[in-house]
C-alpha cells in the first residue's frame, strides 16, 4: 500500500526535509552533525578563571615598572591575553575550541605567577626559615631544635610570638620541603631556593590539577591555584604548605576509586605515596588524612565487605606511612626527642592569638578570658566530632570531606584563613570528581532505634555538643586579671609619645600567673614590653604595681579621634589574656 507521495529518493516528503542535502560542492555542504557546543557551566568557569587573573595584575605592573620594565612588558601582554580570553569564552562554538581556550587561560595565568615571582622571591618567615634547614642538611648540622634569631632581623620577617612572653625561632614542619630545597640552595644561597620549590611545585600542581578535572571544570583549577592573587602569594613567601597541596591533589582526585576491586594497583600506591610524602611536608595533611581513611574503608566496605575493605585500607595507609618513615628517618635517628618536638611545635607551641574565629570573642571583644585553653579543647573535640559523624553519614558528608576538618581550626586560638585557604583546590577537586552518587553505597554502620531524620540530627548535635560547651567556657569566662593603666608621655617634635605605662593589677583567680605584656592597636599584638617594679609571678588573688616600657623606650600615640589602643596581659600556663584600653585622649 502506498504511504503517501515520495520524492525521487523514495523517503517521505517531511523525512526528507529534515535530511542535509548532498547535492553542490563539498564545502557547500553542511555537515552531517554539528560538533557539540560547550556547556554554559564551562564557559562560565573559562570566564571567571580569565577574570581572576586580573586581581594583583595591575600591582605587579606597577613593581615592574619601577624596576624591571621588561616584566612589565610581559604583564601587559597577558593582561591583552586576558581581554581576548574573556571574549573567547563568550563566542566559542565547540567544545574543543573552548578547551584551547582554558589551555591559553592556564599559560597566561603561568606567565602572570612567574613574573610575580621574578618581582618577589625573598620569602618571609615559612621561607627563610626552610632556606635555613636547607643550608643545616647540606652542612650535615641539626635541623630542628635550632633556634636562628638572626633570620627574623628584617621588618618582612615576622615572628611567631608564644603566649609564655618568648618568640619561636626554631623549624617546625616536618623535612621534605627543607630536602627539596636543599640541592637548588647548593645553586642559588639564598632564600629564593625555598621559594623556587614552593612555586614551582604550585605550577606543576596546577597543571596536574587541571589535567585531571573533567573539562568543563578546569579553568576552576586555574583560577583556584593561580588565580585571585593569593596562593601565588603564599608560594612566593616559601610556604611548606603549598608543597603539601600539590600533593595531595592525585589523592583527592576521584578518591572513591582508589581500591576499586579490592587491588591498590599502580594508581593506588601512587596516591597512597603522595600522601605519604604530603603528610612529611605540612601538619595539615595529618587533619585531611583520617577523614581521607574513613571515608575509603566506608566505600570500600559498601562493595567488599569488612574483611577486604580493610586490608584494601591496610595496604593504602601502610604505603603512606612507609613513606612519611623513610622522608623522616634521617633526622629522626639524629635526635629523636628534637625532632619530634619539632614536627609537634605548631600544635603545642601556645602562639599567640591569632585569626578570624571564634577566640576574637576574648581577643577583641571582651576583656579577656582566663580559660583560652577551652578553645584548642574545643577544637579537638570538634575535629573529632567532624570524624565519627563522617564515618556514621559518610553518604551525606563524604563528598565534603575535603572542607570538613578545617571547620575545627574556627575554634583554635591560632584561627587565620590560611591555615585551610591553601587547601582550597582540593575542595574544587572534590567538586568535580566526587558526586553523592559515588558514596551511594557506602557502609554506614547501622545504629538501633536511629532511624528518622530527626533522630540522626539529634545524634550530630550530640557528637558536636562538647565542642560547642568548650568554646561556650572559653567565650564565656571573665579575664583573670584586673588592670588599671596609667600613661606617661613625652611631647617630641609635634608629637606624642608613650615613654612607660604605671598598671596596677589584680590577679582575681586562685591560680598563681607569670603576665607578659604588649600593646594592641587593631587585630596584631606589638612585640613584648618589659616590665618591672612587681613580681615576675603574681601569686593567686595578690596585687601589684608593674612599671612597663615599649619596645625601645617610646611608642607612638596612634592617631585618630578614637583610636582602639590597648594594653594586654597574657600567661602561657594556663592560657589566659586580659585587655585594658590605655588612656591616651
């Protein structure tokens, strides 16, 4: 039976419109299929990682010219790369022309990071500090328990002042960045050998990041680790920090495959070797890996079962431990207690208070606290917290496990961004290659009567809770010591200065107290000034009269018609600190 008119070609008239024609010339014809055009998302992210270069550009500029034109003339022709760039995101067609595109985005942002580095390449603590071990292995002398004061002499260097009125001179992160760095200071003796390693070692992970991140998420990579001007920064200051991300980068990346079949395979020991060395070149690898741990044992077990997910565990973190072991051996055999002084110092240290969390509320707004130490107890309660409810909701919270131990440093008296800032590629890795759907069948030990939704949020709280009472106690807890100041100035050439402070103080608590003090003028403490005329320890509910003078025998009357200047009292043991505003209008 016949369907209805056809043409020649024996198709239905409305099937054959749809059909290209073939008739013409070749290159006349259209093609059969139009290539894919990009996803608004990867657009979206070319753009924002060519806009993120723009942040620091023109500062860099501005160095350049006063002293390096010719870098200068590279930083313009990027900065006429970023412009094409961002039109390029906007206008390309298909897939591949916008994939050429983020591989242009990531060349300049590599040229924008090298001319930052040529113009800054001194360093500052974290960096002359490992210049300095470098230069200790290549002698053969001791690296940790060496305190280097001479380093800390320059106003670029700063020093990490301990609540017990002292400073930190000494390394206190664990070798590899030191090893690294030592053959390139063998070449270049100064401390751009450490700052050449953490910003090289920054590049190739930016690379590598961007080779492994699905397409439509690789300029993420670019703006994340290059981009927005800040850990560029880091790297060219020598932070061992950076060398840690880098390696953790083919960790993180896809982590629920790792074990796949109950085999590590070479991927597998590769990764389990980056962790390793990651965890023997910066204390914030030791926070990410137990979360890393528990969430691989909850997937592998979800298709294994108990017994060969944990050997599948067994094998990753033996690897990664063997590694940290052998990276560390050298100097653990030089002097063992030292050393490991020296890789626990930043946790044990007692610096002073530093940050954005949570300890603001006794640093800056109150008068003090004479209970600080609930706040590391809360910290540590809290990152154990942060663990159990991920092995117990490790479905929910497993593809967060990148950004959930940082939450535990809001709680530290030491609470900077850039304790967890330089670890925040690895949350976009996370991102892109870790959906719930790949914790979909993850184990989750099952709890009697813990059912409902209501039921398991009542249990999160609960895990959370002591965290929460600690902080609470720290916040919470009124100064240990009364303090009334009295100023003495000198008028200096138009100018007031404060030559000694007269502070009469109380201890109110029944615990005998060593204070140290120092002025505040703003978020940062100003180094210590010397006090005399009282005890050097203030017995429990005694009073004195202390005589103290700045750094150098005057200090400046900020200006301004309110300025916030205050006078703070600290002890190391306990952990206590009081402020008392100095009077000064």
């Amino acid at each position: 039976m016949d369907d209805g008119p056809r043409g020649g070609g024996g198709l239905p008239l409305r099937q054959r419109d749809t059909v290209p024609s073939t008739a013409g010339p070749r290159w006349a014809r259209p093609p059969a299929t139009e290539p894919a055009a990009p996803q608004q998302l990867h657009r979206g992210m070319t753009l924002i990682a060519a806009i993120s270069l723009f942040i620091g550009t023109r500062d860099a500029w501005t160095r350049a010219m006063a002293s390096h034109p010719p870098v200068a003339a590279i930083i313009s022709v990027c900065y006429a790369g970023i412009l094409v760039a961002g039109v390029l995101a906007l206008t390309s067609r298909t897939r591949r022309a916008l994939t050429r595109v983020d591989a242009g985005v990531l060349a300049l942002a590599v040229a924008l990071v090298l001319c930052g580095y040529w113009l800054n390449h001194a360093g500052t603590d974290e960096g002359v500090l490992t210049a300095q071990a470098a230069t200790q292995i290549l002698h053969g002398h001791p690296v940790y328990g060496q305190p280097w004061p001479w380093l800390f002499d320059r106003s670029s260097v700063g020093i990490t002042k301990t609540m017990s009125g002292g400073a930190d001179y000494t390394y206190g992160y664990p070798p590899l960045t030191a090893l690294l760095a030592a053959p390139v200071h063998a070449v270049i003796h100064s401390t751009a050998a450490a700052t050449l390693v953490t910003t090289g070692a920054l590049l190739a992970g930016a690379v590598l990041l961007w080779r492994l991140l699905p397409a439509p998420w690789r300029s993420g990579a670019t703006a994340v680790c290059l981009g927005f001007g800040f850990l560029p920064g880091y790297a060219y200051s020598g932070y061992p920090a950076v060398l840690a991300l880098v390696l953790l980068i083919p960790v993180v990346v896809r982590w629920p495959d790792t074990g796949v079949g109950g085999r590590l395979g070479l991927p597998g020991v590769l990764q389990a070797l980056c962790l390793g060395a990651a965890c023997a070149t910066q204390q914030l690898a030791w926070f990410l890996t137990p979360f890393l741990l528990v969430g691989l044992y909850a997937v592998r077990r979800g298709d294994l079962g108990p017994r060969l997910a944990l050997g599948v565990v067994a094998r990753y973190t033996g690897t990664a431990a063997l590694t940290w072991a052998a990276i560390n051996a050298y100097f653990a055999t030089q002097d063992f207690p030292t050393w490991l002084h020296g890789l626990l110092l930043p946790l044990t240290q007692k610096a002073i208070l530093h940050g954005q969390g949570l300890m603001g509320i006794s640093y800056y707004f109150t008068a003090g606290s004479r209970h600080l130490d609930y706040y590391s107890y809360g910290s540590i309660l809290l990152l154990c917290g942060l663990l159990a409810a991920t092995l117990l909701f490790v479905r929910r919270l497993g593809p967060a496990i990148t950004v959930l131990p940082w939450l535990s440093f809001y709680l530290a008296t030491r609470s900077q961004d850039g304790y967890f800032l330089m670890m925040t590629p690895l949350w976009l890795a996370a991102a892109a290659t870790v959906p719930a759907a790949a914790l979909a069948s993850a184990w989750q030990p099952r709890i009697p009567h813990l059912t409902g939704h209501r039921a398991r949020a009542v249990l999160a709280a609960g895990l959370l809770a002591p965290a929460v009472v600690c902080a609470t106690v720290a916040a919470a807890s009124a100064p240990p010591l009364r303090m009334n100041v009295t100023p003495s100035f000198a008028e200096r050439s138009g100018h007031r200065d404060i030559t000694r402070l007269v502070v009469r103080v109380v201890n109110v608590t029944g615990t005998r107290l060593t204070p140290h003090f120092a002025s505040r003028l703003g978020q940062g403490a100003s180094d210590w000034w010397t006090a005399s005329g009282g005890p050097a320890s203030l017995a429990p509910h005694a009073s004195t009269t202390y005589v103290v003078t700045p750094p150098g025998g005057v200090r400046r009357v900020p200006g301004g018609s309110h300025p916030r200047f205050y006078l703070i009292a600290v002890t190391g043991t306990p952990m206590t600190i009081t402020t008392a505003r100095i009077p000064i209008s």
